[in-house]
C-alpha cells in the first residue's frame, strides 16, 4: 500500500471510532458529546 492508502484507512478508521463513541454517548443520553463526536466522523470520513 502506498502512504495515502494507508492514511485514508486510518481516517476510515478514526471515524469508525467516532461513530462509536457517538452511539455510545447517546446510549447515555450525552447528546452534546455525541454531536461533537458525530462531527468528528464525518470530518474523517470526508478527509480520507
């Protein structure tokens, strides 16, 4: 794999994280935290 292979997976990565924890706060009803998290994703998933 070539570097930019490699970044877009792990932005791919990232927003997967992302999308967890997003889930995850609003399991909590933290839904500030799942915004900002939600954000987050899609930055990632753009970026790659």
């Amino acid at each position: 794999m070539d570097i930019y292979s490699n970044l877009s997976t792990y932005r791919l990565e990232q927003a997967e994280q992302c999308l967890r924890s997003a889930k995850t706060l609003i399991s909590v009803n933290d839904f500030m935290g799942a915004a900002n998290r939600s954000y987050y994703c899609v930055f990632n998933a753009i970026k790659s």
